[in-house]
C-alpha cells in the first residue's frame, strides 16, 4: 500500500549527491530502475530526471521491516529512500556520474506502486513509437527524452534573456483571431455567442506584431503556439511553437545582425559549438542554381551543373524536348559511385518519379574509363564527351541527369542529392552549416489558382531596385526575405514588411483583391497603418525544429512533450473526437460527415 509524504522532504536528486556528501545523511526519491536480490544484499538503482543512483539494503545495517520493502520494490514504483552515503564496496561504474557511491538505506517508503510497463523506461528505446505515443507520460521518463526536453528549456530561458537584453519586451498576441485565408488552412473554433461565425487559430502573430509596432513598442518578442491545419511531414505539427520577433526602424542588416549574435552565444552557451560570423549569405536565385533548394545542405557538395547548352542540340528526345519546351537539362556527379548496380540506380528512378520526374538519365564511368549509358546511342562521341567534362566526370562516377521544367529538375535534383549522401554516408553530422538565403520571389505562380500568390505573404516588401517589375514582370520581382537554413531545414525566416499605403495598394492589387477584399481581410491592420507606422521587419524561428538540429533527433515528435501523428491526432488522449449532441447544438453546427455515414 502507497505511503505519505508527511515529514518527508527531498535533500537531493540523485546525481546531485556526490563524494562531498560522503557520510553525511542524505533523502533522495524517484522510480526504481532495477532492483538486483544478491541475499544478504539489496540493490535499487534509483531514477529521477538527473540520473541514477545506486541504493544498498543491507542486512546487517538495514532493519527487517525496510528489508521487507525492499523485496517488494518493482520497476517503476516510485519510493523515498533516507540514508548514509558511502563509498561503494563493489566495482565503480563509470558509465553514471554517481557511479562510485551509494546510499546504505535506513528508512524507506513506498509512495506509489506500478504495474509492469509496456514498454522498458530506458535509453534510446527500440519500442515502436506509435506505442511510446500511447503511453507517452511513460516514455517521456526516458533519460533522452527528458534530456531532449531539458535542453528546450535551457533553450528557450537563453532566448528570452538574450533578447531582452537586446531590447525585446515579450507582448502576448491573441489566440482566438480572425481567418484571412491566403496560405495554409486555418483552424476554425465555432463561437457560441455568435451562431455561424468562427475564429481561427493563428498560423503566426504576423498582423499582430505589425500593429505593435504601430503602437511604438520597438521590439517585440512572444514563444507562441502556432496552427495550420496541413498536412504532416517529419518535421512539422498541426501545432507548433515559434520564437517571434518584430523590429521597427531596421532594414534586413539589422534583422540578420541580431540573429546572427544570438545564434552564435546559443550554440556557444548550450552545446559548447562555435559558430563563425557573418554566417554566408546566398540568393535564392543562387542555391536553386546550386543545390536545386532553398534550404540547402551545405554539409557536402554534388551540386547541380547545368547542361542545357552542351546537350540542346543532340538527337536526345528527352533533353532536346525538354529545352524546346522552355524547360532545363541539369546533372549531379555521384562521385565514386560509377559501380553502382543497376538495381540500385532503378531505385533512383523510382525516387525522382514519386516527385514527379518521368525518369533519370545516366552515365556509368568505370574505374578503367569505359562507359555505360542510358542514352548513349543518341549522342555523338564529341557530344558525349562534352557532356562528361561540363559535369567534370572522373573513372568511377555516376553521373545522373533530370529534363524536364525547371522548377520540376530543381525539385528532384535538389532531393536526390540528399537521397544519395545520406545513401554514400558523406554527410559530416557534428557540423553546423547555418546559411541565409536571401532575395526570395515576391511571388509565385499558382497552377491550381491560375493567379500569382505570395511566396510569404502580402505584407513583404519588394527590393527597391524591382519596384518597376511590379507592372511588368511579377515572376521577376525580388522581395527583402530572407531564411536562416541549417543542415538543410529552414530554421526561420522573415522579411522587411511593407509601410507604404501606396506599395501595399499595389501588392494587393497583384494579387487580384478588390479594395473591397483587401478591407474586408486586413482592414484593421490598414487603418492602423493610416495613423504613422514606422519601417519594421521581423524573423520568426520554428523552435522544434531548433531543437530537433541541436539534439541531433531526425524528428520533431522527439522534442515535443505532446505530439501529434501523421493524421494530426493524439494516440494518447484520442483526439481528435465526437462532442455530444448538446455542444453541437448550443454552437448551432451539424456534421454533414455523420450524416453520410449513417
């Protein structure tokens, strides 16, 4: 039966006690770890989120009653332990920081039994995560669980800290807000006071922290939930936590000067890496040339080559079509890799058609100088061997080709460079490659809307020198963007925001609203920018994924406390479910979803 706590008070985690504790009397509680009967002699190595430390009953110093309890520990009951600490008699175990001492147990309480869990509580777990989900307030008792979440605290204390010294205040910004549906879709929340209307969840404080800064507040900052309701990849949550940030009187200088600073003594402060500033800076223009990506991984090359005018006039239907078609010829060198079989190289064609290429083109050099081909007999010698030198192929490359609109070669090259360094083992993973990516479109053109949108949103500023593009060439505009990228993920991203009614007017013009739309969407934002708003920008980093890079995890679902699948629900609580009848009712909604089914 379960004891009380009455008169009981914890002295120490348990790696807080050490050999300065050396025959002083110390009280430690947690879970059992393990417990080890050798007779005369009890063992329980004891767990809280610290550590481990080791508990001796011993039948010549321990009681008969404290003897009893002890055999009938369990893993996981939860206990409170009152002792002396001693040196261990036995051997050191230097894998713990406790490993050479113990506790020789006086007193002892049972404060909680446990069942056989489903799953072990131990380091990195080979249970399948959809039960660790299940039973997430189990795994989150894991040492590298809590470490992942320990060191999102650290994280988010020094963020605060670091930017309230540089003049930041932390303004909390609403949850319940409007829908201006341009994006990602929103999460609706049905209002009962107001029958057939509803809020949205916000996907980011963006107009929010605009009207702070109308309201003079200088820098703002908010670690804030955030919601689009998308669908999930390895890296994102239908919810998701930002570090939000709006400057006034600054350009994008200022902006990357600021991040740059707090990346570098984060990094520096919480996983002792150095980071060299001014961290490089590239276009968009340029790292889709280069790595077919926006986000691009540094940590290695294979960059793209292209080859559209060395192949443009071959009799190869598929890069002589394709060119003709407006389109691009671009290649990677698979470096060592000319060996490969042919089997394997089928598994690349699969890879870039589930992306949306028809097939890859290739040239197989061995490490004696011959040559096998896909399209060899199309090509002329000369042809050929232009073809091998612009992509500067050596004996025992693999050289792989994509034809077809560019956007599509980018997209496909540009994920099949990291399918085969991940494949080829050549990415260094204790590096840090951070990148800012900069001049990105203002906007993109939609095929499914048949109209251009905004590749960020409608509030960015174009770069001055494009301001004229803007009634001749909107695919051309170039906006004052920029993401934080590293290892490949964007980190954050922001922009300069726009504060001229008259560019404003002019965006949403381009993006095909009325005066009336734009009014009945940002109105309140518009108004605002009527009574003096001063030049702002801001950045917004995405937290779990920080998190995810610092922690080394190749998901976010590692660091969150809580998260969600794939479908966006929760295997632990169900969500999300069925309301009763009555709440459907008072919010005046019906499911047309339960209808059809019935």
């Amino acid at each position: 039966m379960a004891e009380s706590m009455k008169g009981l008070h914890r002295s120490h985690r348990c790696t807080e006690v050490s050999n300065e504790n050396i025959g002083q009397e110390v009280t430690v509680m947690g879970w059992v770890q393990k417990r080890r009967n050798l007779g005369s002699l009890i063992f329980i190595d004891l767990r809280d989120r610290s550590g481990i430390l080791q508990l001796v009953f011993d039948d010549s110093t321990s009681d008969a009653e404290v003897l009893k309890k002890a055999n009938e520990l369990r893993s996981e009951y939860v206990i409170a332990a009152t002792g002396i600490v001693r040196k261990r008699d036995g051997a050191v175990n230097n894998d713990l920081k406790t490993g050479d001492i113990e506790i020789d147990v006086k007193t002892l309480r049972i404060l909680s039994e446990s069942e056989t869990p489903p799953f072990p509580i131990e380091e990195n777990s080979n249970t399948k995560e959809e039960l660790r989900l299940k039973y997430r307030y189990l795994d989150l008792r894991r040492p590298d669980m809590q470490r992942n979440l320990i060191l999102r605290s650290k994280v988010t204390t020094f963020m605060r800290k670091f930017l309230e010294n540089e003049g930041f205040i932390e303004i909390e910004t609403p949850m319940l807000t409007k829908s201006t549906p341009e994006g990602a879709r929103d999460y609706l929340v049905p209002s009962r006071v107001h029958p057939g209307n509803f809020y949205a969840l916000p996907q980011s404080p963006q107009l929010f922290k605009q009207l702070l800064m109308c309201s003079g507040y200088d820098r703002y900052l908010q670690i804030v939930k955030c919601f689009r309701d998308e669908d999930l990849r390895a890296d994102r949550q239908p919810e998701f936590t930002q570090v939000d940030m709006e400057l006034s009187f600054v350009d994008i200088d200022d902006v990357i000067d600021v991040n740059e600073r707090l990346l570098k003594s984060l990094f520096k402060e919480v996983l002792d890496v150095d980071i060299e500033l001014p961290i490089k800076r590239m276009t968009y223009k340029e790292a889709m040339e280069r790595y077919g990506s926006d986000k691009p991984d540094t940590r290695f090359g294979m960059e793209l080559v292209n080859v559209s005018d060395v192949v443009k006039d071959c009799e190869f239907g598929v890069f002589a079509n394709a060119i003709k078609d407006g389109g691009t010829v671009r290649g990677i060198n698979a470096t060592g890799q000319g060996n490969m079989p042919r089997k394997k190289i089928d598994k690349l064609v699969e890879f870039v058609k589930g992306i949306g290429l028809k097939g890859l083109a290739y040239i197989q050099i061995a490490d004696d100088g011959s040559i096998k081909s896909s399209f060899a007999k199309f090509m002329k010698d000369e042809e050929m061997d232009a073809l091998i030198k612009a992509m500067d192929g050596k004996n025992g490359d693999l050289l792989l080709f994509a034809a077809d609109k560019t956007k599509l070669v980018f997209d496909c090259l540009g994920a099949l460079r990291l399918e085969l360094a991940d494949q080829m083992g050549i990415i260094d993973e204790d590096k840090f490659n951070f990148l800012w990516v900069t001049e990105f479109p203002l906007f993109e053109y939609s095929e499914e809307q048949e109209r251009f949108v905004s590749m960020h949103h409608p509030f960015t500023m174009p770069m001055e020198e494009d301001l004229d593009l803007l009634d001749s060439d909107l695919g051309a505009v170039r906006s004052k963007a920029y993401d934080i990228v590293l290892n490949g993920y964007e980190l954050g991203g922001g922009s300069v925001r726009i504060h001229q009614g008259d560019i404003q007017e002019k965006m949403f013009e381009k993006l095909g609203f009325t005066k009336e739309d734009a009014h009945e969407r940002f109105g309140f934002l518009l108004d605002a920018f009527k009574y003096g708003v001063p030049p702002h920008a801001g950045l917004a980093f995405g937290l779990d994924r920080l998190i995810m890079l610092m922690a080394k995890r190749d998901n976010i679902r590692e660091v969150i406390a809580f998260p969600k699948v794939k479908d966006a629900s929760c295997l632990m609580t169900d969500a999300p479910n069925v309301v009763d009848e009555k709440q459907m009712e008072e919010l005046c909604l019906a499911s047309t979803y339960v209808e059809e089914k019935e």
